[in-house]
C-alpha cells in the first residue's frame, strides 16, 4: 500500500468512527426527547384545560419548527403540485393519524 492510500484509508476510519459516535448522539437525544413529549404534553393539556388547545399549540409549534427546517435545508416548504398528484391519496394521512395520536394522548 502506498504512503498516500493509508493517510486516506486513516482519514476514511477517522470519519466513520466519527459517524457512529455522531448517530449515538442524535440516538439518545432522540430517547430523551420522546421520553420527554408525553409528560411535557400532558402537563400543556393540563395547564391549558383541553385536549384539543394542547394539540393546537403543540402542533404550530411543531409545523413552525419543521418549516424553518424545511426552508433552510432545502429551500422550499413544499413539493410541487406535479409531485403531489402523482403520490397516492393514502401518503398524506400521516399528520392526520399524528393529530389523531396525540390528541388520544393528551385526552388520558
């Protein structure tokens, strides 16, 4: 192997232990997080005395969260009108079932 391949195959090694430890990372934060959205929503359904005013609030929370994310990693908030209607109908009952859960949750 020559001089230059194993500084590269170093640096290759280098990254991918660095990969792992990074997804470690965003794993236990991810943990920490959803162990955390149950009691934190329940206690905002408590304070605000409804179900359905702690979903609100949490969901444009989430919604503005996720467009500030959306238009800064890829420019745009939506997809285009071409690619919508081509999906099938079923994809966009993913909020639907979301709104659903945690309504569910938040009524307990």
């Amino acid at each position: 192997m020559a001089f230059s391949e194993e500084i590269l195959l170093g640096i290759y090694h280098d990254l991918k232990v660095k990969s792992v430890l990074l997804f470690m990372l965003f794993s236990l934060i991810a943990g920490f997080l959803l162990s955390n959205q149950s009691p934190i929503n329940a206690d905002l359904s408590r304070i605000v005395r409804s179900p359905f005013i702690a979903g609100t609030i949490s969901f444009i929370i989430g919604t503005l969260f996720l467009g500030v994310l959306a238009l800064t990693m890829s420019g745009r908030l939506f997809p285009s009108g071409a690619f919508i209607r081509t999906q099938p109908m079923w994809i966009w009952l993913g909020g639907l079932l979301g709104a659903v859960y945690l309504t569910l949750e938040l009524s307990n």
